[in-house]
C-alpha cells in the first residue's frame, strides 16, 4: 500500500513530500514550477523518525480525526507537552479555545473532500502552549490518504523571536526613544484618522508646543538636564491628555524640543485653556529642575484651519511662529489673515531677489543745507527700487522686507559703495569738500567686519573719511551691546562721522550719547511737522534735542522741512542745518549733479540760491 502526500497543489513553488511503503519512507523535493523531483531517496522507518525527531523545528501529525499521531522533541519544547502526553490526544490541547470551532469545521470539510486551501501554504496563526499562553507560530501543512484514512502533518516554526524583533523594528519606526511618546510618523497617521472621524460638531484642534530656549538649557546646565526636563514635560502631557478620554486625543514628540498634541471635540476656548494649562505645567517642571524653561504654543482647528493633517500642521507651525515673534511663552491661534500678510511679504522677498539680480536697485540723493543761506553743505544717499512695472518705489513699499532679509548687508553695501564713489566725484567736479551720509541697516551694523568694509571703501572710492556720515537708527542702537560700542568707536577712529537718525521718537537715553561717539543728531521730521502749528510746546522737544547738540558738543539738522514757516522757526531755536522737500526732493545722481552745479554758478555770478559751502 502507497501513501502520499498532496503536497504538489498549485500556488507552491517547491515543498517536500514523505510517502511510506512497506517499511520504508520515500522522501522528494519537489520543485513544481518545474514539474519534477529535484532528488529522491529512501529511508527506513526508524531513519525516517531519528530525522524528524532530529529537526529543530515542530513536527506533528494528526489522523482525520484530528488526534496526534506524531510529536517530536522541537514540538514537546514549543508547546510544553511531553511525547506521551501529546500521541493520542486531540489537536486542541495546542489549539486556542477561540479557534477550536472553526479547525474543526474546516477538517471535517477537508475529510469529506472539500479542497485543503492551506494545504503547502506556510499559514502564521496563534497557538497555545501547556501553560495556556499563547505563541505566534508559521506552519506548513502537508496530508496523504483519503477519507477516514488521510492523514495530516504540519512543520510548525516558532515566530516569538521574530515577533519580538518586529515590535522592536515597529517601536524604532513609531515612538520617541527618549519620551516612549508617539514619534511624529506616528502622530500624523493618528492624526489623519482623527480627522476623518471626528463629526461636524467637533473638530479636532492640533497644538504644537515648543520648549523656548532649549539649546541654551542644553548648554547651561547640561544635556541629562535637558533630557530630563523633556521626559517630564512628555509626562506632563500624557497625563493632561488623559482627562480628556476620549480615546482620541493624544499626544507626541515631533523633534528636538517640539511636541504635537491632537484634541477631539474642543472649542476655541477649550483649546486655548488647554494650551494655557500645558503653558503652565512647562513652567512648573522648570521649576522642579530649578532651570529657566518656557514653552511657546501654537493651535490650529480642524476643519476651518485645514482639512488635512499637513495643512493644520503647517498653520498650527505659523502660529507657533508669531507666538516666538511675539516673544515667547504664549499661546497663539492660527489667523488667517497673518498667513496671508505671511504671503504677501514672501512673495515681496522674491521679487527683491529677482530685482537685485536685475540692478533694479538705484541711489537718489537729497541735498542738506545750511538754513540761514540755503547752501548746500552735503546729501543723504536714499534706496530706490525701479520697478519693471510699477516705476520708481520708495522703501516704504519694499524696506520692511528687506531690512531683515539675506539682502539687507548685500544691497546696503551697495548703496555705500555708490554714495562714496558719487560723493568722490561732486568733491572733485566742485573742488569743494562734500558729505555725503549714508544709511545702515541693522545686519550691516553688527558685523563685526563692518569698520574694515567701510575703510576699504573710502580707499576704493578715495572719498576722504571725514565726508562720511553713516546714519544709524535709535533702535539699532538701544538694542546693541558692548562690541557694537566698540565697532562704532573704530568707525570714528577712521574718522567717520556717525548721526543719530530719528532722535527723539524711540526710547535711546542721555546715557547712549554719552557711550556711543556720535557726532550729529538728525531731529525727526514728526517733531519739525510740530513748528508750523501755534500752541505751546511744540517746539519743546526740538528745543531738547538743540540743547542736548551743544552740551555734548554735537552737530543737529533737521529733517522734514517743507515749509517757509518751520525753517524760520528752526532758525529762530538755533538749528543750523536742514532737509527736505522745501530744499530738494531726493533725485537721481544726474539732477543732483545739476543741482551743484546750479549752485556753483550762482556762487561764482554773486546770485542769491542754493549754493555749494
């Protein structure tokens, strides 16, 4: 009598099949892609049972009534029964009680002649052990005969390890390391179907909480303080997210020291209480440490700030942005509409760039004068864009995006270079000295480099030092420190004038005119805008800022002079220099060149105008 396995079903590519006749096993590889044997060889009984107890994975056999016929030393140890307690007993001593009922079915279909769809087929299941716990196993099912004679074995492979391995593989890939929390891959799955869950009345509100100043408590007390401080306020967080249960919310580290939180079913004011309430919890655990911590918030809500996590990430993140720019340690709801001004002033930064590439960028000069004869003593170099379009602009259309962006040191060197080189020529065509003064941007301003950059200007342009005058703003200065006292004082020594612009309409001291060697103010022109109104005090501070010239020995003009009135008044208070519109409007180097050379002729011809000191 011949018994074979029904191994060679279709859907496998290569198994092995054992066939017993007589007293011998027939063992075959099959290869089915091929149709063939790929080898052969026969055993007796005795071999054949000292390899399988041998092998190191499972073995078992069962009859058709699903009783073990076969258990070797790999199943004993898997499974926890010894071979004499597992021959003869059913199949469900390893079977969980869940699955009972349905391996029963199955093997009564397949003895009546159902077709054996696992049959060859590696099948990954739950198993249970002698102990009653349950163990992930791969098995490979092979039968032979038919009927109430057929047969069943299965080669079982223990997968703990690789389950273990996996879960390891799977923490790696979806939580934070340090914090256990949800890492950010993680957060965005749970986040995406939180949204697709969430009902039209709820909503779900994204809030991105970043730890202020973390690298500078990195470096001041250390990164296991640091680590630290963020397990904590990971702690923190899972337990604020826990009162809510809603089994939605959640909480995640998104990078270094930024945390993602998703809330269900909040309103605006419950979002913000709950961000306040994190706000505090931050300050309470740098508290604990006895560190200086904050955390700044930003909170986005679904569906009206976005549809989609990237979106109401991408709004909660800009959010966050203004509550950084607004100082830090706050909370701030997403706004719409500074996106939008968001837009505009990036939009407006590319067309800076594109301009620069172009030499768009041009110098207009507006003459300064002595007031009690008109002449012209010097210029203020002034930025213009000529724009392709929209024609010449002045910077209030344009400088707020370019003081604090990557062109601010490039295009004011450029307008140093220009004005230097400009006001070299009218000194040489007048043969009269000229100065000539020069605005600074913050970026330009702090460079450490900047009193080399100025000199090797003055060299290039041969504009003597002493003609230029770099006019810096009240709140670049009130904002520096001692090195920019020292860059200054190296400006000055290279015999560089320095002016104060806008005197009067920030909040700079008596203190700054006596650390900073300045050598001009420049009155504001909202406090020359005052002379040509009647009333006491308006010329109060003006008054001011003329006494503050002569007690600290310094040179005062005037700025924004547009009338007959207000020049006669600034004459009247002592003030010796002045510009403006009733002077000269600022111009193009050609009409400025135009301008002297009107002045020297009338100079030269005994003609009362504008003339050239």
């Amino acid at each position: 009598m011949r018994r074979r396995t029904t191994a060679e079903r279709s859907g496998n590519t290569s198994f092995r099949s054992m066939t017993y006749q007589g007293t011998d096993w027939t063992m075959t590889d099959f290869d089915a892609s091929r149709g063939k044997g790929a080898f052969s060889a026969s055993l007796d009984a005795h071999s054949a049972l000292s390899l399988i107890e041998a092998s190191g994975e499972a073995i078992v056999a069962a009859d058709a009534g699903g009783r073990i016929t076969l258990w070797n030393a790999a199943a004993a140890e898997l499974f926890g029964y010894a071979a004499e307690d597992a021959v003869g007993r059913s199949l469900d001593i390893i079977i969980p009680e869940a699955m009972r009922g349905e391996h029963a079915a199955g093997m009564r279909r397949i003895v009546e002649g159902a077709p054996a769809r696992l049959i060859g087929n590696p099948v990954e299941l739950q198993a249970r052990r002698a102990d009653g716990a349950l163990v992930p196993i791969e098995m490979r099912i092979c039968d032979w005969g038919s009927g109430e004679t057929r047969s069943f074995g299965a080669v079982i492979r223990d997968l703990s390890d690789r389950r273990r391995a996996e879960e390891r593989l799977h923490g790696l890939a979806h939580f934070d390391q340090l914090t256990l929390l949800p890492n950010r891959n993680l957060f965005l799955d749970r986040l995406q179907k939180a949204i697709a869950l969430a009902d039209a009345d709820g909503g779900i509100t994204a809030l991105i909480v970043d730890l202020d100043n973390f690298a500078e408590i990195n470096d001041a007390y250390g990164y296991p303080v640091g680590d630290d401080l963020l397990c904590r306020v990971a702690r923190e967080l899972k337990r604020l997210i826990g009162t809510r249960s809603d089994g939605v919310s959640t909480a995640s580290r998104m990078g270094a020291n930024q945390f993602g939180l998703a809330l269900a079913g909040a309103s605006v004011m419950e979002a913000m209480d709950f961000a306040e309430a994190v706000r505090r919890s931050v300050q309470e655990v740098a508290t604990q440490l006895d560190v200086v911590a904050s955390a700044s918030i930003g909170v986005a809500m679904a569906p009206i700030h976005g549809s989609s996590p990237g979106r109401l990430l991408a709004n909660a993140d800009f959010a966050l942005r203004r509550a950084k720019q607004e100082g830090g340690d706050r909370s701030q709801l997403f706004d719409s509409r500074q996106r939008e001004a968001f837009r505009v002033r990036r939009d407006l930064e590319t067309e800076l760039k594109r301009a620069w590439v172009a030499g768009e960028f041009e110098v207009y000069y507006q003459p300064q004068v002595r007031l009690a004869d008109h002449a012209v003593v010097g210029g203020e170099a002034l930025l213009r864009w000529r724009h392709p379009k929209s024609g010449v602009l002045l910077p209030g259309a344009f400088l707020h995006a370019l003081k604090d962006g990557t062109l601010a040191e490039r295009v004011g060197d450029f307008v140093l270079q220009e004005a230097c080189r400009q006001a070299a020529a009218w000194r040489t065509a007048t043969g009269r000295p000229f100065r000539i003064g020069v605005n600074l941007f913050e970026r330009q301003f702090v460079r450490p480099d900047q009193p080399r950059r100025v000199a090797e200007t003055l060299e290039a342009t041969g504009l003597p030092p002493e003609e230029l005058e770099l006019e810096i703003t009240e709140t670049v200065m009130t904002g520096s420190d001692d090195a920019s006292i020292r860059r200054v004082g190296r400006l000055r020594d290279l015999g560089v004038g320095i002016a104060f612009d806008d005197y009067g309409t920030g909040y700079a001291s008596l203190g700054l005119l006596k650390r900073y060697p300045i050598t001009r103010l420049k009155v504001d022109r909202s406090f020359v805008r005052d002379l040509a109104e009647e009333g006491e005090g308006r010329s109060a501070i003006v008054d001011l800022i003329l006494a503050l010239g002569e007690r600290f020995g310094l040179g005062v003009i005037a700025e924004g002079v547009e009338t007959e009135l207000q020049m006669k008044r600034l004459l009247a208070l002592g003030c010796a220099e002045g510009q403006g519109y009733l002077f000269g409007k600022p111009m193009p180097a050609e009409d400025f060149a135009g301008l002297l050379a009107g002045s020297n002729a009338a100079s030269r011809g005994g003609r009362g105008g504008a003339l050239v000191a």
